[in-house]
C-alpha cells in the first residue's frame, strides 16, 4: 500500500501544475476539465433525435452502464472518502472544487463508460474510440489543476470497464426489453409532434 501511495503521489507531482505555470495553460486546462465533459449529454441528446436503432439501442446501453457506474462511484466514495488533493493539501489547486470524496473520478467515469459500453457494439465502435481519445485530456486537466490524483483516474477506469462490461453481458434481457417497452415508447409520445414533421427520426 504504500508504495502505491508513493506511486500515486510521485505520478502527481509530476502531472500537477507548477507553481509558475502560465495562464493559458491554466484555461486551456479548465477547459478540458470542466468543458468537454458536455460531449456526452449533446451526443446522446443527437444520437436519439438524429440516429437509427442501431444508434439508439447502443446509446441507451451506454448511458444505462453510465447512471450504473456512477451510483457504484457514489457507495465508493461514502464507504471509503479518499480525499482530493488540495484537501490534503500538496500541488497546486487551480480549479475550485467542493471538498468531495476524489475517487474514482466522477468525470472519468462518466467518459470512460460511455466509450467502453459504445466499443462493445462494431457499429459505434469509431464513437467509443473519440470518447476514449477525450478522455485524456481531461483526465490530465483534472490532475494537473488538482483536483484529483492519479490513483482517481485508475480506478475510474477500472470501475468503468467492468460496469460497462457487465451491462453488455446483460443486454439481451435488461437493456432490450427496456428499450422497446419503455424508452422508445416515451421517446415516441414526448417527441411526436417533432417525429410528423420529419424534424427528427422516430
């Protein structure tokens, strides 16, 4: 244990900002943390207004897994409140935060599910990759304006793949029936109007 504790806070002295870091880099960083995280809501509001089954149903799968995972977040992070490092304190803090429990990161996980769920399906596998490739960026912005550590973002990961893993597995009798029974159907009665007039596929 404590060589990863020595791990974790070596890998964050190294992504952390220094001290004299430059302005730019600061927003450019705030941007990633705070800012990207707002793909995955506009891709899944788009990805059911504009998108076929075939988007739909994956799509659905993936936000399933998400809501999943982040309630799993939730019992971590009150069964074992690891804390944030300007909590601590150590690094810089260049973000402002509530002193929440850190792991596993929450944006992360949000990211990271939705990509893994999204690469289980061969037809949403190129939208699975670019959430992968963005969640780079914010898992260092995270670090760097510190916020979080990098144990946060492992476990993120870690947490992701399986809930993402596991909702796959369960597809055939949760996520199926789910969706023709409940989300298309509602889909269908709050968008009507819109779906007549071609504004968006039913």
């Amino acid at each position: 244990m404590n060589a990863m504790n020595t791990l974790n806070l070596t890998l964050f002295d190294l992504l952390n900002a220094p001290p004299d870091t430059a302005s730019s880099s600061v927003l450019i960083a705030q941007l990633c943390a705070v800012q990207l995280i707002w793909l995955v809501p506009a891709l899944l509001v788009v990805g059911w207004l504009r998108g076929s089954e075939r988007l739909k149903r994956p799509l659905l799968e993936a936000f399933m897994a998400t809501l999943l995972a982040l309630a799993i977040s939730y019992v971590i992070g009150l069964l074992w409140p690891t804390p944030r490092p300007f909590m601590v304190p150590v690094g810089e803090s260049l973000l402002e935060h509530r002193a929440t429990p850190a792991f596993p990161s929450n944006h992360l996980t949000i990211i990271l599910t939705m990509s893994f769920s999204l690469l289980l399906h061969i037809k949403t596998r190129r939208i699975g990759a670019a959430l992968l490739l963005l969640a780079l960026p914010v898992a260092w912005a995270r670090i760097f304006l510190g916020v979080h550590f990098p144990q946060d973002m492992l476990g993120a990961a870690v947490l992701a793949a399986s809930v993402a893993g596991l909702v796959g597995a369960c597809r055939g009798w949760l996520v199926a029936p789910f969706y023709h029974h409940v989300a298309s159907r509602l889909y269908r009665w709050l968008f009507a109007p819109l779906i007549q007039r071609g504004w968006v596929r039913s």
